[in-house]
C-alpha cells in the first residue's frame, strides 16, 4: 500500500505476488530469505502497478480537459486513504515511500531494504535519510510542527 497508495490495488498486488512466487519457487535460492525474496517480487510489481496507474492517470487528466459525454469517478487520493496530511505522500517517492515502510514497519535493515529495492545498503541509508529530511521540512514547514525541535 505504501507505493500504490490505494489498499484494494495493494490486495490485488499481494495476491499476484504470491501466484508468481508460488509458480517461481523452483527459482528461489534456499541460501537467501524467502522473506526478502517475497518483498522484492512485491516491491517490483508494485512500482509497476505505479507506473501504469500514472499513465492512465495522465490519459485521465488529458480526457477531463477535452469535451466529453461522460466523466470519470474519481477516488480518494493517497492523503484520504493513508490519513496523511494533504502533500506529504507526494512529497516521498515510491521508492523513498517503500525504504521508509520496511525500516518502520517491519524492521529491516538497509542490506535485508537493499536487496528488495535492488541497491546498496549505502544508497538505501540515504533514500532513507532522504525520506525522513522531507517528512520533517513538510511538517515544519506546512504545519509548524517541530518548530523548536
């Protein structure tokens, strides 16, 4: 959910992630973590899923600017389904997003984020750090939060 920003594409990604886990196990190597293994399928189909969802977006915004007979309904943005202030899930990326959920949530180290997101423990301490400077200017900055801090 943390790259999509949407729960029911977050559901329908989880359940694809198992199937093509579940058709690829004999491509699992028994030396790493089915744990990572797993995330890093997930990772890779959810910024795909991200990816088509901006396309079609932009193909939405294209259509909403030109005459036309009918009119999408539009869902709740990212703020509304993730209870975060309005503009601070578009400031991380989905990246950033993911770096930050795997620490927090469910205590990953930068080697076990690295191998998920595909990177070096090195660049996956700065996205980090990256994420946590832009969550803290937000709330300084757009919500007077942390001000004496």
């Amino acid at each position: 959910m943390t790259v999509l920003g949407n729960r029911q594409d977050a559901e329908d990604i989880c359940q694809e992630t198992f199937i093509q886990a579940y058709r690829h196990l004999s491509s699992f190597d028994t030396e790493k973590s089915l744990r990572t293994w797993l995330y890093t399928i997930l990772y890779r189909r959810c910024l795909n899923a991200a990816k088509r969802k901006k396309i079609f977006s932009g193909i939405l915004n294209r259509l909403k600017t030109e005459p036309q007979t009918w009119t999408p309904t539009s869902d709740p943005g990212p703020e509304e389904q993730l209870f975060l202030p309005p503009g601070l899930y578009r400031t991380l990326s989905p990246k950033e997003r993911t770096v930050l959920s795997l620490w927090a949530n469910d205590g990953y180290t930068a080697h076990d984020i690295s191998e998920v997101v595909g990177c070096s423990a090195s660049t996956v301490r700065v996205t980090l750090f990256n994420a946590r400077r832009k969550i803290k200017a937000f709330l300084e900055n757009k919500h007077g939060v942390m001000q004496n801090c």
